[in-house]
C-alpha cells in the first residue's frame, strides 16, 4: 500500500476518532438536563468499573493486532496474521464473557465500596446502582470481539472499517440513551434510576451497531482476503504461544498508559462518596460534587486537551522514524514542536476555563447545581494540562520504544493518587480529590519529561523560556477575562443558563484576542503553529515583503 494511502486512512481514522469523542461530549448536556446531578453520578458508577474491565478484557488489542498483523503481510505472510484473528476472535469472546460474568455478579459487592450506606431518599438506592452496573455489563460481551476485528482490517492498512463503525456505535448509543430516558422520564413518568440503568445498556446497543458495520465489511472483503492467504510467500508457523507472547508485547504498555484517566477516577469512585458522606456532606451532596468531578466538569476538560493533542499527534509516527534512523536533530526539533503546541493552546485554555467556570457550566448544564458546578470547575480546569502533557508524553516514549518508562510513570501517579486522595477528601472536602489527581499527576509527568531528556538527550532550555512567555501571555489574557466576565455579570446576572451564554461568549472572545494578539505580536504564534498557519508567521511575513 503506497504511503499516501496509508496517510489518508490515517487521517480518516483519526477524524472518526475526534467526532466520536465529540459526538460523546455533546450528549451528556441535554441527557443531564433529563436524569440530573445525582443521574450522571449513578450513570459513572456502572460505566467507570466497565470502562476499566473492558480495557483489561481488550488489553489494547485493535493497535496490538494492527501491529502484529501488518508486520506478518509486509513479510508476506498473511497466514499468520488470519491464524491469529481467528484464535483471538475465541479468545476475545471469551474474555468479554468473563469479564460480563464477574461486572455482573459483583455489582451487589461494589455497592458498599461506592457509597456504604445508600439510604438517602434524595440520593441513588442500593437497587438503582446494582441494577446501573448489571445493565452496562451486558456491553462486555460484544465490545472485545468487535475490537479485534476492527484490529485485524487496521493491519490490511484499511481504517475505513474502524472509523465507520466508531462513529456508527457512538451514535446509535447516544440516539438510544436520550430516546430511552426521554421516554422514561418524561413521557412514561418512570424513575432516573430506571433510566439510567437503560442509558449504560446502550453501550450494548451501539456495540451491536458498530459489530454489524464490521460483519457488512467482513462479509464484502472475506473473498478477497482468502485470496491473500493462499498466495502467501512466506508462513512462519508460529505456535499460538508464540503469538500472544508477541501480541501481549504490543499491547499492554498501549492498554496501561490508555487507562490513565479511567483509574485515576476509579480510585475517586471507591473513596469519594465513603469519604464525605456522613462527615462533610449528605449522601445527595456528596453524590452531585461527585457527578461534577467524575463527569459533568470533566467532560468540559477534556474539550482543550482534544483539541491540543489532535494538532500534536500527527508528529508521532515522524518522531518513530526519527527516533530509529537515529536522526538526532530532527528528533529533538519534533519533540520541541509537540511540546509547544500543546503548551501554546493547553495552558491558555486551562487558564481561561478556570476564569470562565461559572458561565461555562451555567451554559453547558444549568443553574440548578451552579454553585457547586462552577466551583469545582474553577480548581479542575487547569487539569487539562496535566491529561494533554502525560498523554503527550507517554506518546513520545512509546515512538522512541521506552513505553516501560510511561508504564512506570503511571504506576507512580496513581500510587500517590490512591494514597492521598481520601486523606485530602477528608480535609478539604470535594477539592480533595481535584488535588490528588495533580499531585499523581505531577509525579507521572516529571517522570515521562526526565525520560524523554535522557534518552532523546533533549534540553529544555527552549522549552522553559517558551513556557514562561505563554504563562505571562496567559496571566495578562486571565485579567481581561476576569474584568470582562464580572462586568457581564453585573450587568446581566447567572439566573438562567441562557443568560450564562453572553457571559461565556463574551468572556471567549476576549480572552482569544488578548492571547492571539500577544502570541503574533511576539511572534510566538509564528513560531509554534506557522508551520501550519502562516499567516501568524510575522517573521516569513517581513521577509516576503
């Protein structure tokens, strides 16, 4: 396959991936106007357990399988690489059965290590939060046989079977879980625990929307591949030890670094709620910071971090090639352009969320759970940051083939996560656990940025310096922000949450001229992003006049 094709089906495959993300954003706004604060709470404890059992049932299986496949057929071999799809197809079935087995008949048991005593009339029940993690384990059964089969097409070098089906499940989920608990809700006068026990089954639902994508595909192209089989050059016989032994290598540094954010918040499920119900908060109090840190304000986070690691991550597979044909200079010139995209666009979107918090949730949720909203938004914006630079990071380490040192670096972060996290909580209440995940996280980076110095020998000095104009170029942005958004909302208070958009937007606007206008006048934007944007190239622009 030539390499504009490959480049192409990369590109496709990354574009589904950030529409799927954002497809996943956008819902959780009207499903929460439906279920509410304490609804998203119940709806995380069924889901973050799920998502951490799906990740060990897959155990990063599409890219572990992609890999492996694709080296067999660049040697001719196509024999091995089907041998091993159809052993995993079994092997990923019954994995997923097992993992539904045990989510499912544990359910009753993670109760109590959730929340001790469910009892408050206003808060999620005993039943509702079984019922919760019962329904979503259904999903485990469907999902890993759909990921190896979108891993063996990703090997043929063919994306477009991963990215339809990526896209397909995700709207299939999100069109039946604002449908079901609408119906629920609304129209059927039923509970919100019902309906969120039907909203985590749609991840059952859009599995099978995405699994019947895959099979139209299968069935399409399975003349085609057994063609390839039988004119396979080479068959290197491997035993299936041998073969999981290989993919196994590929795969577990892939699955523990992706499981960075969903264990982080799985320590916050076991220890927030414990914590504070009874000593700070009441059950419902407890439940709705919880349903604000795990999800509502976290989703809005996750909003710069994508975007910043989008523009960043088209340089990795060029830092793979760098890193192995030993190209020095090139090497550290792409490491220095990750770091600055991410820094140029994270650390103003952090600084300026973190201004903008009360608006930003009004708009985006509502005023009923402002106060609390907008308060922990305010401390967790900046987390962003921290997600955008360990991903990054982690990334970088695993093109240069040093993935153990993002694997130790995560191992770090989450031990002193786990050991602060409920000692903070008890201290500080709900901000506890935004500064445990800080603290977890710090560690995790200093490890990951001492790696990547020592083994690309890559000095910060530029790095630094950049550092230290952005973050000065962000203060002064935060200060415009800060007299615009009081200003607004003086003069047209929170009451509503449509009166939370003038709020927002004008306070965005500003703060996007305050910081772009610093960043060209400086040239820093030139610098960073000219590459790609040469109008902010000031510079170029001089030199062509």
């Amino acid at each position: 396959m030539s390499d504009s094709k490959l480049m192409r089906g990369t590109m496709v495959l990354t574009a589904a991936t950030f529409a799927s993300k954002i497809l996943g954003l956008i819902y959780i706004f009207p499903f929460t106007a439906i279920v509410g604060q304490t609804g998203i709470a119940l709806y995380s404890y069924g889901y973050l357990p799920y998502t951490v059992l799906l990740s060990l049932a897959t155990l990063g299986v599409p890219l572990a399988v992609s890999k492996f496949v694709s080296k067999y057929h660049a040697l001719g071999d196509y024999r091995t690489g089907h041998k091993l799809f159809k052993s995993g197809l079994l092997f990923m079935s019954i994995t997923g059965l097992l993992a539904f087995l045990l989510l499912y008949f544990a359910a009753p048991y993670l109760v109590p290590l959730i929340i001790e005593d469910p009892t408050d009339t206003k808060g999620n029940s005993f039943d509702d939060i079984v019922f919760t993690i019962r329904m979503v384990s259904v999903a485990l059964i469907v999902v890993p046989i759909m990921s190896i089969i979108r891993g063996y097409f990703q090997g043929f070098q063919s994306m477009g079977p991963t990215a339809v089906s990526q896209v397909v499940e995700q709207i299939v989920r999100i069109v039946f879980i604002l449908a079901v608990t609408f119906s629920i809700v609304q129209v059927m006068n039923g509970s919100v625990g019902l309906a969120v026990g039907f909203a985590t089954f749609a991840a059952f639902v859009g599995a099978l929307g995405g699994l019947t994508v895959l099979l139209v595909y299968w069935f399409k192209r399975k003349k085609h591949i057994h063609e390839q089989i039988e004119m396979s050059k080479v068959d290197h016989n491997l035993s299936l030890k041998s073969m999981y032994k290989e993919l196994i290598a590929y795969a577990l540094p892939l699955s523990f670094v992706g499981l960075a954010i969903p264990l982080y918040q799985l320590i916050d499920l076991f220890t927030f709620n414990n914590t504070l119900i009874g000593t700070i908060m009441s059950q419902e109090e407890s439940e709705t910071a919880f349903a604000v840190f795990s999800n509502t304000a976290h989703k809005i986070v996750l909003i710069p971090m994508a975007l910043a690691t989008a523009l960043s991550i088209t340089l990795l597979p060029t830092i793979t090639k760098s890193y192995t044909t030993n190209d020095r200079e090139l090497l550290q010139r792409q490491i220095t352009q990750t770091y600055q995209i991410i820094l140029f666009l994270t650390i103003p979107a952090a600084v300026g969320l973190s201004v903008l918090a009360y608006p930003a949730f009004g708009a985006l949720y509502g005023v009923s759970d402002l106060e609390i909203g907008g308060f922990i938004l305010r401390y967790y914006a900046p987390i962003t940051l921290f997600f955008s630079l360990f991903a990054v990071t982690a990334a970088i380490l695993q093109g240069m083939n040093k993935q153990k040192y993002a694997v130790l670096a995560l191992g770090v972060g989450l031990l002193l996560k786990l050991v602060t996290n409920s000692w903070l909580l008890s201290i500080i209440g709900p901000l506890g656990g935004i500064y445990a995940t800080y603290i977890g996280y710090t560690a995790s980076i200093i490890v990951t940025v001492w790696a990547i110095g020592k083994f690309a020998e890559y000095s910060y000095t530029l790095i630094v310096k950049r550092t230290v104009l952005i973050l000065l170029f962000a203060a002064v942005m935060a200060g415009g922000v800060s007299v615009v958004s009081i200003g607004m909302q003086t003069i047209l208070p929170i009451t509503t949450q449509l009166r939370a958009f003038p709020s927002l937007f004008v306070g965005i606007a500003v703060g996007a001229v305050i910081y772009l206008y610093l960043g060209y006048r400086s040239n820093l934007a030139g610098m960073v992003l000219g590459a790609r944007f040469k109008f902010l190239n000031k510079k170029k622009q001089r030199q062509e006049g």
